[in-house]
C-alpha cells in the first residue's frame, strides 16, 4: 500500500469515528452507503483495468512520440487538449489511458494538456449532464471562460518541467 493510499484510510477511519461519536445510526447509514458505492464501482474497475492494460499493447509508441511526445511542443499540447476534450469516460479509464500514453513516450505537459481538457471539457459530461440540467447558454459561457486552459496548463507544465523530474509512467 502507498503513502497516499494509507494516508486516505487513516482519513476515513477518523471520519468513521467522528460519525460514531456523533450517532450510531449515522455511522450505519454511511456504511451501508460505502457498501453501495463499492458494488457500484467494481465492475466499473473490472472493465476499465484490462481495457487499459489492452489499450497499452495498441498504442503504437511511435505515433505517441511524435503527436504528443515531449517534442511535438504547442502543437502536441493542442492536440492532446481536443482528445482530453472528447475523450469519453471517468478516471477508472482516463488515469489508466494517460499511463499507457506516458509509456509509449507521451511528454508530461501534454498529458497535463490533456487530463485539463478532459477535466474541463469533458463532452460526454456536457451532453448527458451539463446541457439537460443548466442548458447550452450556460455550457457556451463556461467553455469559452475556460476554453485555453488545457493549453495554458501544459504550457504552464512545460515551462516548470526543467525544474522537476517527473516520470507520469512510473509513479
């Protein structure tokens, strides 16, 4: 188990005692609800983790380099910042997808490019969330609020990498 992975059950301990102090009935309630949520998001892992694992195997580390590789500079930014934008699904796909392109030589500030536009675009979750719920005059003035970001973040990432080393394929 890793630091960040103990440090988050020493959290919900303490929140799970708090919750106990506070009502035994409420501490129940909230692990009957962690119960949900666990068989909720099982087969979700069960699918995205192999998929992920396939999706390595397909990605030709060529077209990784030299579309989204730490050369392609402002134009592999832009581009990783569209596919972040349209690419479809939650972070049991996405953070396993991002890992895969830093494996087949993706660069950090694309990736950074793209994990903003998939953080803040995020089409699948404008067409069945955002759009329904708030309507398309709300979505265009949050898009174009934040329409440079992605780019702005991996520009931002590219500038501090020669004071970082980081490795997104081996964490």
């Amino acid at each position: 188990m890793s630091g960040p992975q103990i440090i988050l059950w020493v959290i919900a301990l303490a929140v799970l005692a708090l919750c106990m102090l506070r009502s035994m009935p409420q501490a129940r309630r909230a692990v009957v609800e962690t119960n949900r949520g666990f068989w909720r998001i099982l087969p979700m892992f069960c699918v995205a983790l192999p998929m992920a694992a396939f999706l390595s195997e397909l990605v030709p580390a060529d077209i990784a380099t030299e579309w989204l590789g730490d050369d392609s500079g402002l134009s592999g930014i832009m581009i990783a910042s569209l596919a972040g934008g349209i690419m479809p699904g939650g972070p049991f796909v996405t953070f396993p997808l991002v890992i895969t392109f830093s494996k087949a030589g993706a660069g950090v500030a694309q990736m950074t490019a793209l994990l903003t536009a998939w953080s803040v675009y995020a089409l699948h979750r404008i067409l069945t969330w955002e759009y329904p719920v708030l309507g398309w005059r709300f979505v265009a003035m949050r898009l174009a609020s934040s329409f440079f970001l992605p780019v702005l973040a991996g520009l931002i990432m590219q500038a501090l990498l020669p004071f970082f080393a980081i490795n997104l394929a081996a964490p």
